[in-house]
C-alpha cells in the first residue's frame, strides 16, 4: 500500500523496466542495489542512476531520494559502470 511516506519510481535497465516503492528518506545507493539485483546483475559490478530527463548526470548514492525533490513516476535509468576490477 503507497502512503506519503513512499515513492513509486520506474526504473530502467537494459534488462527491462520495473516499479519500485521506497521510502523518501531511502539513500540512493538502497534503490540502486535493490534495482540491480531484482533485475539479476552481478552484485561485483558497480552501477549508478540516472534521471531519464537528465541521463549526463548521475544521482549521488549517498543522497536521500527526497533530497532530489523526485516525485511518483519518476522514470530513472540504472547503467552498469562495470567491475571494479
């Protein structure tokens, strides 16, 4: 059930489209691993977010989700950076 509390966020990856509910307080970093391994992505690689309407600039994972002023229904990309090795 959606309460203030929570966002709806689409998330985008080369591996399709999901709707996600986290809690605006959540960190960048919580909605990037949740996405990354709900769509299978190998938990050695590094990723980050990106909001659809502004690809050339990545989220900061540890910022809050509310501190982007992001609403239900944001669409945001999740791209693999690649292995840290």
């Amino acid at each position: 059930m959606h309460n203030e509390k929570d966002l709806e966020l689409v998330v985008q990856s080369s591996r399709g489209s999901k709707e996600f509910t986290f809690p605006r307080e959540a960190k960048v970093t919580d909605l990037i691993t949740t996405a990354a391994k709900t769509f299978g992505f190998s938990a050695s690689d590094t990723f980050r977010i990106v909001l659809a309407t502004n690809p050339g600039q990545p989220l900061q994972a540890e910022r809050t989700l509310v501190s982007y002023h992001l609403s239900d229904g944001t669409v945001l990309i999740l791209t693999d950076v690649g292995s840290g090795v």
